[in-house]
C-alpha cells in the first residue's frame, strides 16, 4: 500500500511539474510589430489598407479580422491569379512576417462613413488568434502611393 501510495504521489507530482512547464511564462509568444502601414486615398466609398506584421517571436500567430470606426464592413483578402477573395485569415509565420500590399493580399474596407483626405489617419486594430490587438494609424497617401520594396 506504502508503495502504490509513493508511486501515486510521484505520479502526480510529475504530472503538475509537466503541466507548469507548459503554462510557464518562458513559453515562446508570438512578438508582432506593425510598419509601414497605409491607405490610399479612396475615390469611393471602398479602400484598400496595407501593411507589414512582423514576428520576431519563435510562435506563429494569425491575423483573424481588422476593424475601424471609418467602416463597419471591415474584411481581409488574399488576391490569387489577379482575383480578390475574403479569407478568415492570414498566418504571421514564426521568425517571418505577414505583407499586404497593394496587388496582394490587403485589408478591403467598404461602404466608408467618411473620406478620408491625403494628410488625414485612419484609426484601426488588427485581431489575432494569440497576441493582443495591435492599434493602428493608417496614414493616407496618394491614390497613386505605392512604396518601394526593401
């Protein structure tokens, strides 16, 4: 009884030293970073939203959904083969980072509240599976703006 009673003990204990571990704050997150963030001006009530999440973090994450006061139609798409579609998400890979830019994947925001003009911020927040919401400013450029590549 002694025995099984020690062994049971040792059990458990392991058990709970596996289980901290897994839940200890050592845990990799992911750490995202937002640059180069912008809005053409639009020349309707729709627009595009562009802009870089990087994950120095050894965890992927997953941008869910964007949204803003400027729209409450606030959706995220990939464009493949010169077609846009909705998507739920975008992966933000480990060590790696997720572009939306103009031609590719992009956030789509439509039937605007307001126009904004070239000069002018348009306030957002990106939701993500793991991390925290990330709020920001885009600013809005040139309908033209197209920033080089680095």
């Amino acid at each position: 009884m002694n025995v099984s009673r020690i062994a049971l003990t040792g059990a458990i204990a392991l058990t709970t030293a596996l289980t901290l571990a897994g839940c200890s704050p050592s845990d990799s997150k992911p750490e995202l970073k937002v640059s180069g963030a912008f809005m053409p001006q639009p020349v309707s009530d729709m627009a595009g939203g562009f802009l870089v999440v990087k994950n120095s973090g050894d965890t992927s994450d997953r941008l869910t959904s964007v949204t803003s006061p400027i729209s409450d139609d606030v959706t995220i798409h990939e464009t493949k083969n010169g077609k846009m579609r909705k998507v739920t998400s975008f992966e933000v890979p480990a060590g790696g980072q997720l572009d939306l830019e103009r031609g590719g994947n992009h956030i789509m925001f439509m039937k605007l509240k307001q126009q904004p003009k070239v000069g002018e911020k348009v306030p957002v927040e990106l939701h993500f599976e793991k991390a925290d919401p990330i709020k920001v400013d885009l600013p809005v450029k040139e309908t033209t703006h197209a920033p080089k590549k680095h």
